[in-house]
C-alpha cells in the first residue's frame, strides 16, 4: 500500500495517529497493546510494518506466526527470548531458567505455562529500561497456542513499562488475544481507492475504468492492487476491454483458498456443489450431503472459519470470488461429480434446475436440452430472476445449431446479462451474436443495436451513442414501434446527458414521422412514448407552452403504463413541466416495478429521478439516501453514466445542505470527466451544488461563474440550466452583470408564463424584484404568495431570506424579522447550516437576539406544518399501527429511509419513541375535528396506498388482498 506525502498510510490516515498516540504514551508515561484486525488484503501488515516509521527510536522485536510452525510450542517466545537474550541475566533465577529452556528448545512443562508468560513478560520489561521497545507479531492466527497465551498475558499487563505490542490477525480476535483492544480495519472509501490507483498505476487507466475498479475492490486495497497488477494496458485503457468476472490475482487467489485447502475432505466437496450452484438452501443441501454419503455436519468448519454464510434462505459464500475459484480451481473430474449429483437430485425433486446441471454435462450441440434450457430461462426471467435467465439463455446458444436461433438467444442472453449488472458479458454475448444474425433478421438487428447503444450511454458514459441508438430506430421502425421509439428516448436522454439540444430535437421529429406512418394502429404504450419525445422536442426547441401542456396530459395518463423504462422517462418530463410531485410518484412507481422484475439496471435509472425530486419536496437527507444506495447498486451493475449523474445530485444535496467536504469530494470526481465525456447532466449538478455553497458564503463572483457554466454547450442541461436561473440571477446582479440577469431571467419567466403555477411562477416574480424593479417589495410579497408551502420549501426560504435583508437594506429592521424567521425556520428543518447562518446574521442586523428561532416541539394543531410532506405520510402510517416494512412497501421506500425518516420525525416533533408519535397524532386528529379539518389531500393519499384511511392508531393495516 503507497504512502501519503505526510509519510502515513493513504485511507489509514486515523490508524496511524491511533498509533502514533499509543508510542508518545509508551514513550513518557507507559506501554500499551493493541490487536489489529481485518479481512485479508485490508493492510493490516503495511499497517505493522509502517509503525517502525512513527516509532524509530524504539527496538522493534518482530515475531510473526508462520503457517507451517503453529504446532511448535512455544515457537514464537522462542524468537522474542533469542533477540532480547541479552537482558535474561538481569531476570529472577526461575524467570530465567524455564526462558533458558525455552531458547534450547526443551519445551517447559505445562504447568509452567503461566511462568513462561511472567518470564517474557519481565524479560521485555527489563530489555525496555534503555530504550522503548515495540514487539509486533504478524499473523497471530498462526502463532502456536502457547506463544499466544504468553503474548495475551503480556499484553493485559502493560503498566508502566516502555512496551508497545502490536498484533494483527485475520482470525477470531475474541478467541486469540482475549482483553486486548482491537483496532478493526475497514474498507477504504472510494477516494482513498482512488488515490491509492492514482500513486501505483503501472499504465494510464480510464476514469470510466478507475470507477470499475475500485468498486470491485470494495475498499480492499490489496485487490485494488492486484488488479492494476494483473489487467493490461488495454484493460486499463477501456471498460470495453475488461474481462468480465475481473480476475482474482495470485496472491488474493492464495489468501482465499488457503482456508479452504485447509478444510477436510467432505466440508471441500459440499463447498464445490455450493459453488456449481450458489444459493442453495440449507434442506437441499443436507439431502445433497446424504446422497454423497458426507455427514451434513462436515460444512461446521467452513461455517466456523466465515468463508459461507448460513440462513433460512440459503448458504452462500462470505465472498462471491471464492465460488468462482474454487469451481474454476477444481478438476475436471470434481465438477462432473457435483453436476452429475445435482442433476440426479433435481431430477427425483421435479426440479427445473436440473436442466442447467444436465446441459454442463454435454459436451456439443443438443436441441432438446437447448429448447429446455430456453423455457427455464423464460420462466427465470419472468420470475425476476435475470443473472439466472442470461446464464441459462447463454448455454441454451451454445448448445444450438442452427445460426439464427443462436443469435436470437445470444442477444436475449445479453439483454438479460445487461439487466442482471453484468454490462461487459453483454457486450461480449452481443459481439457473438453479430455475425450471425442474417439479412433476413432486421428485428433482432434492430433489437441488438438498440442493447448496444443502451450499454454504450449508461455503461461507457459514450454520450454519442444517440448515433447507434437512431439507427436501430430506424431498423425496428417496421417491426416494433414501441422499441423503435424507446430507442429513440434512449437517443434523446443521451443528447440531454451532454447538453445537445439538437439530438431530442432531431428524436422527436423522427417520433412524428414514425407515428405519422401508423395512425390509428398503435396501443396505447406506443402513443405514451412518441408523447414523452415530442414534449421534449418542444423544450428543446424553446415552443415552451406547446411543451408543458404536452407533457402535462401525457405524464397524467401514466397510470395505465406498467414499463418502468416509461415511467422513468415520465418523471424526466414531469421535471420538464416544473411538477416534482408527480416526477417523485412516477419515479418511485418505476423503482418498484424494475425490482419486482430484477431489472436493476432500471431501478438505479428511476432513482436517479426520484432522488432529484425528494432533493425539493422531502429535503436533502432523504435525497442523500435515495441517491446513496442507488450510486452503490449503480457500481454493483456497472452503471458509470448513472454514477456520475448520482454524485452530481449528491454534490447538490451537500451544497444545499452546507457540508461543503461531501460537497467538493463529489464535484472533484463528476468535474474531473465531465468534459472528457461530455457528461452535460452531472456536470450541471455539480456546478449547481458548488454555487449553493458560493451563495450561501456570499461568493457571489463564484456562483455567477460556476451558473453561467451551466449553460454552456456540453456543460449543461436544459432542465437544469433553466431551473438555476433564478439562482443565477441572484449571483449575477450582486456581481453587476445586469445584462447578463436579464436575458437569462427573460427566458426563465417564459417557461414559468408556460407552468403558469407553483414555484416557478414564484421565482419569476423573485428575479422581477432581484432586477431592481421600482416595486421591488410588491414583487418579493407576490413572490410569497404565489409559493406553495410544500413546493420547493427551501427556494421559498430563499426568497423569504432575500426578501428580509431587502428591508434590512431599507431600515425596516421591525418587517424584515418577520420574513427572516420564516427562513430560519425552513433552513432549521432543513439542516441547511450555512444559509442558517447567513439567516442569523440578518435577524441579528435587525435587532432579533435569534430566540424565535430556536427549535420547539410544535403544539398540537402545529404538527403537520413542522413535517415535510413525505413525513407526514410515514407519520400516519406508523401511528395507523403500520411497520417500517409495511411503510416502506407502501411508499415505494427501503426499509433504511423510512428509519431515516422516523428519525428524523422524532426530532422535529420533539418526541422519542412510536407512543409519543401516536399520541401526539391523536392529539392532532382531534384538533382538526375541533377545528373542522379534514385529512389534508397528502395525508389521504399516504393513508389509502396502504389501506389505512380512517384507521384508528393501533389499527393493523388492511390486507391489499
């Protein structure tokens, strides 16, 4: 592992003050000991070995456990009494002689053993009076049991001599060195992976295949290494050219298989059916075992070392790259064994999983198997099982004769593949595929261009894969509308992804044509998608009445669309038409529906929209959520365009939220390649993150800068570009670039004119009073009136900020409280620290002391005012009597954000526990039947997608059979 430019370790950076700490202690007032712990790979060794650089006056004593000596008593006091024998004249007579017994190698007595231990402990005692000493012990897994005990007494007994013991193991730490503190090495972060690739590159790698990388390597730093070692220049150069599983280097390859090498005879051959066959559940493989004549039991060990994982649901291995090796490490012989008894078990249970086992058993073509192989990949896929579809379509090609059929389940296997998150195999089974399919097959040429331009925007960040994407429009135009048409979304997302207007343009006019030619003879999906595209065009082409209207009618008939790829597309254009309600909703819909169909490919593409959305409408803590586990799964399928756009929206969320370290770690890496792939969406974001930060500090010379960007060709994007306008405006007119102001604020009041309500018509009359307008005050009042309180509530903070420091600036100190603690308030619920500040600042300018603005639980009747309007459905929720699970299932949540939500609830309301909140919904029921309010539109809504309108608290949720 490569070292920072301070000399410590790159991602180990806190390890090593830890450490550092622990020999300024050894040096002036007493030793200590400490027991570091991890995975293989996580740099516990570099770790030890780095310590004799922060600790360079003291005598480092090594002795590290060996594999091939664990069964030597004594083996490791042996070398600690060999180093420090010099200092044994200085020990007790009995300390003394059982060491001297030791270092003749006449093992002690067992009786003896706790003598040992007190000798080796005085004998560093002693050998420590000159100079500090620092005993580090690698492996300690391997150290032979006695030495342990030594090494454990010694290290619960450091006081006051100058000793440090350092241990690291791979092992139990409960059972090796037990009352030791331990330090436990976790997974590096993504941008310390990045630095340790960027220092030990043998050959330049591409940012898209840095990302790869260091996802696989999971914050191991050892097989991020062995990977820069092992893949080619070529490799390095293109995601394109990486193999896909990626390799198990030697030495990881070493580290994994050691244990299992280890293991006895029957563990190593359940372990083998476990690899032919992954996920198999504990019953079948204990009918496995008794066929195979092993004791089910023989699996304990491997159960007991961590290398498989044990549930009700399946026995899997702790690291998927274990499977693979030991499959793939076994002989020919092995793997017939275990495929040969799995068929046979399959076979006797009716089960459809024999057919794989059976097809590996093969060796050529046979076209029943084939067939078969087809029906089970259909059956798998239709169940929402694609990694299983792709393999089973995959073999069924390969056991096919005849070119066509071949081609027809290669590219089916690669669609698969792509959905599954394996976008390299899919390019490859496409690449298969091309030379056989024949000139009388366009539909499945169409079908297969239209794959590969789909891998090459969202696999390979290609943002010029609209030209790939048209032609297989213009091929399946004939055969299959509705794939003609998503090909030429797909064309347009890519031309928005890089700011080029002209691409959705030039889609949508092909969308006329193609309707044009097929009037009256199109289902309903069809008129959907051409609807979606025309809107589009008509942004793009600034007909921005025509576009809203458009987009407005089309995205309300979504109800009746089931394709998650729609109805992501449908929440891009409800944004278009400023709804981020309905985008939120459509969103969440697709979500839901590409899990349900094991598509994740289409889950992290809708939560791309989803956590934009959720950034307005339920806070930044939600989107952060949203979008955080959708940038993992986005990594876990390979997703490198949605990636970048993830961590644009991140960057946003940080910038609003004030925590300007999130903020710059996810600029650095979407700014560092968005020019080099024209990555317009996630540059736009990230720019807009980093100029919520300038305004929030008052740089107001660097938010014009970061703004104006925005709209640059290739920087941008036109939703993005449009709806920063009004921040822009801002920046602009405190930098004096009037001119400037006013031609961007014209075009934003024209798409507001074509919205017509909400926000945008709110922020059109905020860039009004912004310009200088002699009624200034008239229009920051109408800018209040006209914005909805749960629609972009931080925006209206904003413009409630800004309008009170107007008066501060009029000396109407008394006025400007009143919009000023309206701003304090929302940026409070929203934990935006530093436009708080900014906020504070002001109150205090105009004589407020801030106590106003200092949270309180809210009084009964006040309650829904304090919660976001996704808070209020999950507080209904939960207090009608519904779980996390059942809240999460119902919103189209995981089970973590509606943790995160209550959380955050609990604080708002001032409340700690499920009780409190029942209480005080009840309390707040009852104010509204005093008061003669209803349940608010928002509150129903929430409370009938799960079956619980005018449920009492308590009330169990009905049954949606």
């Amino acid at each position: 592992m490569a070292k920072g430019a301070d000399h410590s370790i790159i991602g180990r950076e806190a390890e090593c003050r830890r450490l550092a700490e622990m020999f300024r202690s050894c040096r002036e007032s007493g030793g200590g000991a400490l027991l570091v712990a991890g995975d293989p790979g996580m740099g516990k060794s570099e770790l030890l070995r780095h310590s004799s650089r922060l600790a360079p006056d003291f005598l480092t004593v090594n002795a590290d456990g060996v594999q091939a000596e664990e069964g030597l008593a004594y083996g490791v006091v042996h070398r600690v009494v060999r180093l420090l024998a010099p200092a044994l004249r200085h020990l007790a007579q009995s300390s003394r002689e059982v060491l001297e017994r030791v270092l003749l190698r006449r093992v002690p007595r067992p009786r003896e053993r706790a003598l040992v231990a007190v000798a080796t402990l005085g004998l560093l005692a002693r050998a420590s009076d000159r100079r500090p000493v620092l005993l580090r012990v690698d492996d300690l897994q391997w150290v032979d049991a006695d030495s342990r005990y030594a090494l454990g007494f010694v290290a619960r007994r450091i006081g006051a001599e100058r000793l440090a013991l350092l241990a690291a193991t791979d092992g139990e730490t409960s059972t090796l060195m037990p009352g030791v503190p331990v330090l436990h090495l976790t997974g590096m972060s993504d941008h310390d992976c990045l630095r340790l690739l960027a220092e030990n590159q043998p050959s330049p790698v591409a940012p898209a295949v840095r990302e790869v990388l260091v996802h696989a390597a999971g914050g191991n730093p050892l097989i991020l290494l062995e990977l820069l070692r092992t893949l080619t220049p070529a490799a390095l150069s293109s995601p394109a050219h990486l193999p896909d599983p990626l390799p198990l280097g030697t030495r990881l390859t070493r580290l994994r298989l050691g244990p299992f090498h280890r293991l006895p005879d029957g563990c190593r051959r359940l372990l083998l059916l476990l690899a032919a066959e992954p996920g198999l559940d504990p019953l079948s493989l204990f009918h496995l075992a008794r066929r195979a004549g092993i004791d089910p039991v023989a699996l304990r060990p491997a159960e007991e070392s961590g290398l498989v994982v044990s549930s009700a649901g399946g026995v899997s291995f702790r690291h998927a790259d274990l499977g693979r090796a030991i499959y793939h490490r076994a002989d020919l012989a092995d793997r017939h064994w275990a495929h040969e008894l799995l068929a046979r078990a399959f076979a006797d249970a009716a089960d459809g999983r024999r057919w794989w086992h059976e097809a590996a058993l093969v060796p050529e073509s046979n076209t029943e198997l084939a067939d078969e192989l087809e029906r089970q990949a259909v059956h798998a896929r239709r169940h929402g099982d694609q990694g299983r579809a792709a393999a089973l379509m995959e073999r069924s090609a390969e056991l096919t004769r005849e070119d066509a059929r071949r081609a027809r389940r290669l590219v089916t296997a690669g669609d698969c593949s792509r959905r599954s998150g394996r976008p390299r195999h899919a390019t490859r089974l496409l690449e298969r595929a091309a030379p056989l399919v024949g000139a009388d097959q366009p539909s499945l040429r169409g079908r297969a261009d239209y794959l590969r331009g789909v891998l090459s925007l969202h696999h390979a960040m290609a943002t010029d894969a609209h030209e790939t994407l048209m032609t297989a429009a213009d091929v399946l135009a004939a055969d299959d509308r509705l794939l003609a048409l998503k090909a030429l979304l797909t064309a347009a997302e890519a031309g928005l992804y890089a700011g080029d207007v002209a691409v959705p343009a030039q889609a949508g006019l092909r969308a006329m044509t193609l309707l044009e030619s097929s009037r009256g003879t199109d289902r309903s999906e069809v008129r959907f998608a051409a609807g979606l595209l025309l809107g589009f065009a008509d942004f793009v082409r600034g007909r921005l009445p025509a576009a809203v209207a458009g987009l407005r009618e089309i995205t309300a008939t979504a109800v009746q669309v089931g394709d998650p790829l729609l109805l992501t597309w449908a929440a891009h254009g409800a944004l278009f038409a400023a709804d981020a309600a309905r985008a939120r909703g459509l969103a969440s819909r697709a979500v839901s529906l590409a899990r349900a169909a094991g598509d994740t490919p289409a889950a992290v593409h809708a939560m791309q929209y989803l956590a934009y959305s959720e950034c307005w409408l339920s806070g930044t803590g939600t989107a952060t959520l949203t979008a955080t586990e959708a940038l993992r799964l986005a990594g876990e399928s390979g997703q490198l365009t949605a990636a970048r756009n993830l961590m644009g929206i991140l960057t946003l969320a940080a910038g609003i939220s004030g925590d300007a370290e999130g903020c710059h770690q996810y600029a650095g890496r979407v700014a560092g390649e968005a020019a080099a792939h024209r990555l317009g969406l996630s540059s736009a974001l990230g720019l807009w993150g980093l100029a919520q930060l300038d305004l929030a500090r008052r740089n107001w010379a660097g938010a014009a800068a970061a703004l104006h960007r925005i709209a640059r060709t290739g920087l941008g994007h036109p939703a993005i570009a449009m709806e920063a306008v009004p921040a822009y405006v801002e920046a602009a007119v405190r930098t004096g670039e009037r001119a400037r102001a006013e031609r961007a604020a014209a075009s934003f009041i024209r798409w507001a004119e074509a919205v017509g309500r909400g926000w945008p018509v709110a922020l059109a009359a905020r860039c009004r009073a912004l310009l200088g307008a002699a009624d200034a005050e008239r229009h920051f009042r109408e800018a209040l009136r006209l914005h909805p309180s749960a629609d972009r509530e931080f925006e209206r903070a904003r413009t409630a900020l800004l309008y009170g420091e107007f008066l501060n600036r009029e000396r109407r100190r008394g006025d400007a409280r009143v919009p000023l603690r309206e701003a304090a308030e929302i940026f409070r619920r929203h934990r935006a620290s530093l436009w708080l500040d900014r906020t504070r600042a002001e109150l205090r300018a105009s004589g407020d002391d801030g106590s106003a603005t200092d949270p309180a639980a809210p009084a009964p009747g006040e309650a829904a005012t304090a919660l976001t309007s996704r808070q209020s459905q999950i507080a209904e929720l939960v207090a009608a009597g519904a779980t996390n699970k059942q809240v999460a299932t119902s919103l189209s949540l995981s089970p973590r954000t509606v943790d995160y939500h209550l959380r955050r609830i609990f604080q708002r309301l001032g409340i700690t526990s499920r009780a409190d909140l029942i209480r005080r919904l009840t309390a707040e029921r009852a104010h509204r039947e005093h008061t003669g309010l209803e349940h608010t539109g928002l509150e129903r809504a929430g409370l009938e997608r799960a079956g619980l309108e005018r449920a009492g608290p308590g009330t169990a949720p009905r049954s949606s059979g």
